[in-house]
C-alpha cells in the first residue's frame, strides 16, 4: 500500500524517518521498474514498521538521480540514518532481497 506524504525535501524525509528507507529509483517508461513493483510491495508487506518503501521518479528529480549516481533502472538504496548504506541494481525477486535487507535493519 502506497501512503503519500509531503516533505521539505528528500534529505528531510530520509533524516525524519526513524527506520530505515528503501528508495527505488524508477521511471514509468523503464520496464524492469514496473516489474518491480509488486516486489516492492510484498518487501514493503513483510518488513512493516521495520523497513520504509519509497519511489523516486529520476525523470522527475533528475538532480536526486544525479546525486546518487543512477545509471541504470531500476536502482535501489537502502539509507539508515540519513545515509546510503546498500545499493541494488536491476530486478530482484523479493525473497533473496528480503533476506538481504533483514540483514541490514
């Protein structure tokens, strides 16, 4: 489920956030993003109120997506404490990458 806030901004949001924030950097041209959609989704449903699930669209903030060196879609990181701590490129399926983030949290 997909819950919508405002905040002054990204760093905001990831400072403000008490656990840790996964955020896919997608676009809605970009096949492999939708296809991780509902991966996210199942990710999201299995580490509630451990994990936070985040899309960012890089054809709209193309500075964030500069910012962290997006080359390629679909691209994750997972931030704790404000910072970049892990990154994932391409599709994962949603078991190994729920292990992995179990890991991290």
């Amino acid at each position: 489920m997909t819950v919508k806030k405002q905040y002054t901004s990204f760093q905001d949001l990831l400072e403000s956030s008490k656990i840790p924030v996964l955020v896919d950097f997608n676009a809605t041209w970009c096949g492999p993003c939708q296809v991780m959609t509902p991966i996210l989704d199942q990710v999201g449903a299995f580490l509630k109120n451990r994990l936070l699930v985040i899309k960012i669209d890089t054809d709209k903030y193309p500075g964030l997506a500069s910012q962290y060196h997006i080359h390629s879609l679909p691209t994750l990181i997972l931030f704790k404490n404000g910072q970049p701590v892990e990154r994932f490129e391409g599709v994962i399926q949603a078991h190994p990458l729920i292990q992995h983030l179990q890991t991290l949290l």
